[in-house]
C-alpha cells in the first residue's frame, strides 16, 4: 500500500508501547478468513501484545467484509504508525464502512483512538469526507442528529416547539430540543458511545436542525407543565426521577408511570413528594405548619385545588399580613404542596416580560414582600391569570417576533394591600394573617422539620380532597355565579366535600364577604373613590355633571395629598370606568356617557336605589337652590347643567 493521503507525522522511534493495553471483546463477530489468521500470527510474532490486537480484531464486524483484510491490516500496524489509518485505501474502505452500518464504524472509530491517540480523528473525518467541503463542525452536527433520530421521537407542540421523547433507564422522558435537560442527555449519550464531546457550535447547529425535523416532520402533540386536562380528570406532573404522575378522577386517583401525558420540565422545577396511599392522607396537618385562620382554611384549600385545574381561569391569591406574620413562610409551603420550585418566591418584577418568563418556566407564578403594583403589572396579572401572552422581538438584529402565551395561577404577599385596580380585585382570593405571638412562634429550622415530616400526608390529603370535590362538582348549582364561576362551582364542591353545612351557600357567602371587603380595600386606596364618597355626603342626591371636566373641577375639593390623582378629563373617564363597578357594589353609581354631548361626555355620580327627577335647566348665574347642601356646585350652575335632586 504505497498510495496515501497526507497525514499528521509521528516519531515511531519515541512511541512507547503501551504493553498494558487491554481492549474488551464485546462483539459476537470474529474472523474466519485464512489471510486474517496469517496476519494476526504476523502480529503476534512482531510485538508481545499481539493478543490483545489479535481480540481486538476479532471484535470488529467485518469478518464477510471485502474491506475487513485492509481494515485489519491497518489495526495489526496502527499501534506503530498511526499514519496507517489515512492510506488510501483504508480510508475507502472506513468510508464504505461508515456508508453501510454507522454504529460499528463508530465502535471502530473509538478503537482507533485507544490504539494510537496520535492518529488524530479529526484528519481521519476530513480524510473520508473527501473533497465534500464540510467543515468539522458541520460533519458531528450530522452526527448528532443521526444520533438522536435513531434513539429519540421527534415531535412539536402546539405552539411548533420541538421535543425529544427517549428511553431512559425504566421510563421515558420528553425535554425540548433548547432546554438544558436535552442538551445534558445529548452530552452524556453521545459521549458514552463515541467517546466525543461536541462543542457548542455543532450542538446548536444539530439542535436547530432537530427543531426542523420536529415541527415538519413530527407529529403534534399536547404538551403541559405540571398540570394537564385528561379526558376523565387531571394530572400532575410530580417531576420527579421516574418520571411519574398523578392522574386524578372524580372520586378516586392513583399514581401513574405511564408517561400517557406528556409533560415538560425545567430546570428550575422540583419534586412534589410520592404520596401515600389513597385516603391515607391527612389535610389538617397543614395548619399546624402555617398560621391561618379558622374561618380562611376552606377558602384557601379551594384555590389550592383550583390551582390544579388546568383548563379554568385562575383567580390571584394574596396575602395580607404585618412583620413577623409568617406570611412569606405560609406561601412558601403552599407552593410546595402545588408547584415546588428553585426559588419558590421570588422579589417584585422588574419589567413586564420578567412576570411572563417566569410563568413559562414554572406552573405556578409567586412573588413575595411585594410594597406596590404598578398599573400595568396587575393588568399583566390579570391577563396571566385567565390565559393571555406577550410578545416582543426576538432579537435587535432581525424583526422575528416572539410570543408568549400561558395561563397560570399567581400567588403575592405583602404588607400592605396590593391589588388596588378592580379588574384583578375582582378575581381575588384575599386573606389575612394575624399576627404570632411570643409563645406561639417557632423557629425557622423546627417549622421546616415539621413540615418536611407531614408534607407527603398532607399532599395525598389534598388529593382525596380533589377526588372528592370532582365527584361532587356535577351536583353543584349556584343561582348567580360571580365572575370567577368556575371557581365558585369548585368552591362549593370543596365545602361539601369538608362536610360544611348547606355549602353553597357557605361558601357564596364567604366568597362575596371577601370580595366586600376587597373592594372598600380598593376603593380607600384611591382618591377619586375617596373624592366621590366625600362628595356624596355634602350633595347625597348626586349630580350628573355636563363633562367629566366639570365633574373632575367638582371633585377638587375633596382631593387628598396622595398621588395617583388625573391630570385630564380623560384620564378622570379612564378613573370612573375602572372603578365603577366597585362603586356599584356599596350603592354609588359613577358612570362616564357613551355618547359625547356638546361639552363632552356626560359624567354621573348618584347614588342607588333612589327616585329621581330631574330639575329645570338652571339659568347662568342664578341659583334656585335654597339649601346649600343640596346645591350643585357653582361651576356646574355656571355651566348650565343639569342637576338631579332624588325626592
């Protein structure tokens, strides 16, 4: 063999040889050809290592090869001269090789490199490539996803995300072709067979290829994080090293390895424990770790569960507590119970896309030590809570866009009231915690130890629970459902699922007392509420003013010093329409006309549930209205508005 390629040169002279070298016979094949027996017997005359070559040999797959007698020569001389894997005809017949049955031509690849680590591979894969171009990075990016079509199912969610569904161990695991999780099995399988560690760029590469196949090619599935609709029930994911669930029906659930439900995982998301048998639990527990009220545990186990429901709208829960409560540590354990995470609370968000980022990452969206919500944040939260997204650019280099959508139930703590807007006061799930005294409060260490002792118990008990209120849930019926229907209908299953007496009813007077309560929260928070109190108790019959110009003037006077205070007529509109519907609930009506009229759009502030006339129109500078509290104020008579008088 006198042809062959150029090659990088050793010094035999200084090659020691390795005469510990041990390589294992793991193959069935062996060499029966006359020609292969002479030269092994050649080899084993020339070094006293011959056997372990001559075993070696024996292990490749080639005895009916019409290549195995070039191929097994180049083994026989490769310890001391590693240029003999880049003659010519070698290089042929590895490249046929690798053509016909890429895992042996792996398997041979490796053994070459044990032989003689100076036999660089990367010129052997330029050597078979040929003139073909392709660089090194472009050679195991193919590789690698040879690799993973032959070992993984591809497939595409709903959002045409790609995934990656493999055997691993005694289960099966789904990951998405970006995620971390996939790119640590790619690693370490890869490696395990070739012995090659692929550096980033060709991993990319191989990936975006991977994501291709899998949205065109694969098939779309439904893919869910921590919690999934089934067709008889639900399902929660328990994210831990099995890889198994828990599937929960009406009246009874069970833990599933079946992997029927395709779930995704991040890095961040953590183990919910195993639960012990099915109505071995125990939900009482949990009061003994957290300090809520007698009269709060029943509303606060329906959002619990409501957070395992998967295809309602969520409403937001928040706590309400001074310094020193344990309002942090009640929240903690609750997610822990529902969707354990790295950081299971995290700090106020920064910007608007940080609350969606952290939705998709995680099930169930928790901040903690919260002080203020700006306006747009709890619009966001609204938007989280009952399924919405956002979208922004992908990257400043191109004009791709990104979107992001997720439903997802929300958990806040702080302490002082933070949901002020009453769009999200009115999905709001509010409690608050009394303060601990001295003899009742425990140590950090103590409160943990005993929780981590009961939280399997009170899991499962969360479970019978769910079992029980889906059993019940088809019986339940609520004359006028509250804007959070779906969660009062569970609401009710959970009361009477706890025994409650005449639960619907229980549990509607509970969830409207809340909401009250919400909602004067609200209103004392914010000073046009607060102007318009105060103004109906000079002029109690109201008035309806020409523009909410006029009304904003009118309303001066009883401004506070806060902020929050509109600076147009426009903004004043904006006010009233966001909170007319709180206003409505204690028996004001603050309306903004739908059609504009000469001056601007008409402005009412009344209250409710009085008979009413309208007096004549009034003449510019004249005041008919004996009594001053029942007067409109002057700018209003200047204008030559209306003034309603309730009779």
């Amino acid at each position: 063999m006198n042809s062959t390629l150029e090659a990088p040169t050793c010094d035999i002279e200084k090659m020691p040889v390795d005469t510990e070298m041990h390589i294992e016979n793991g193959d069935d094949h062996s060499f029966s050809a006359p020609e292969i027996h002479n030269d092994v017997q050649q080899v084993q005359e020339v070094q006293p290592d011959g056997d372990r070559i001559t075993d070696l040999i024996e292990s490749a797959e080639l005895a009916t090869d019409p290549n195995a007698a070039i191929i097994t020569d180049m083994l026989a001389r490769l310890a001391d001269d590693c240029g003999a894997v880049f003659e010519t005809e070698v290089v042929a017949a590895m490249r046929a090789l690798q053509e016909e049955d890429k895992p042996e031509f792996m398997r041979l690849r490796a053994k070459i490199k044990k032989i003689n680590p100076d036999a660089l591979l990367k010129y052997l894969d330029k050597a078979i490539r040929g003139d073909s171009g392709e660089s090194d990075d472009q050679s195991l990016s193919g590789q690698l996803v040879e690799f993973v079509q032959e070992r993984a199912e591809l497939f595409h969610d709903q959002d045409k995300s790609g995934y990656a569904s493999f055997p691993a161990g005694d289960h099966r695991e789904a990951w998405r072709l970006d995620s971390k999780g996939f790119a640590e099995w790619l690693d370490a399988e890869f490696y395990r067979e070739s012995k090659i560690i692929p550096k980033e760029a060709p991993l990319r590469d191989a990936c975006l290829a991977l994501n291709g196949i899998a949205k065109y090619d694969g098939e779309q599935k439904e893919v869910s994080i921590r919690v999934a609709k089934t067709d008889t029930g639900y399902a929660v994911d328990l994210v831990n090293d099995a890889w198994q669930s828990v599937s929960i029906n009406a009246g009874s659930w069970r833990v599933d390895s079946s992997q029927a439900v395709v779930f995704r995982r991040t890095s961040t998301m953590r183990a919910l424990p195993l639960p012990l048998a099915a109505g071995a639990g125990n939900i009482e527990l949990l009061w003994q770790c957290i300090n809520c009220a007698e009269s709060a545990r029943n509303m606060l186990l329906a959002w619990m569960l409501e957070c395992l429901r998967s295809d309602t709208a969520f409403p937001v829960f928040e706590i309400v507590a001074e310094q020193g409560s344990g309002k942090s540590k009640v929240q903690y354990f609750i997610r822990e119970l529902i969707d354990p995470n790295q950081v299971n609370l995290r700090g106020r968000p920064k910007t608007i896309e940080d609350i969606y980022i952290s939705a998709t990452n995680s099930w169930l969206t928790s901040f903690e030590n919260l002080s203020h919500l700006t306006d747009d944040m709890q619009d966001a939260f609204c938007v989280l809570a009952t399924g919405g997204g956002f979208a922004g650019r992908t990257l400043y280099t191109n004009a791709e866009e990104t979107a992001v959508s997720v439903k997802r139930p929300i958990a806040m703590n702080g302490i002082s009231v933070l949901a002020t807007r009453q769009d999200l006061v009115d999905r709001l799930v509010h409690v608050e915690i009394e303060p601990i005294s001295a003899s009742q409060r425990k140590t950090e260490t103590e409160l943990d130890a005993l929780f981590d002792s009961y939280r399997a118990a009170i899991f499962t008990g969360l479970l019978d629970l769910f079992a029980a209120a889906l059993e019940i849930l088809p019986t339940i019926q609520i004359e006028h459902l509250p804007r959070m229907a779906d969660f009062a209908m569970l609401g009710a299953a959970v009361y009477a699922a706890r025994g409650v007496e005449n639960p619907t009813q229980a549990f509607m007077d509970d969830y409207n007392g809340m909401r009250k309560e919400s909602i004067h929260r609200t209103l004392e928070s914010s000073p046009i509420a607060g102007a318009i109190q105060a103004y109906l108790e000079l002029y109690p019959y109201g008035t309806e003013f020409l523009s909410g110009k006029l009304a904003l003037d009118a309303l001066q006077q009883f401004k506070n010093d806060g902020d929050g205070w509109p600076k147009s007529a426009k903004g004043f509109a904006d006010a009233i329409r966001r909170l007319s519907p709180a206003l409505r609930v204690i028996g004001i009506r603050a309306e903004v006309a739908k059609k504009r009229g000469e001056h601007g759009y008409p402005v009412t502030i009344k209250p409710i549930k009085q008979t009413t006339a309208v007096h004549p129109v009034l003449a510019v500078h004249e005041n008919k209205f004996s009594s001053a509290k029942n007067s409109p104020p002057e700018n209003e008579v200047q204008a030559g508005g209306r003034y309603q008088e309730s009779f």
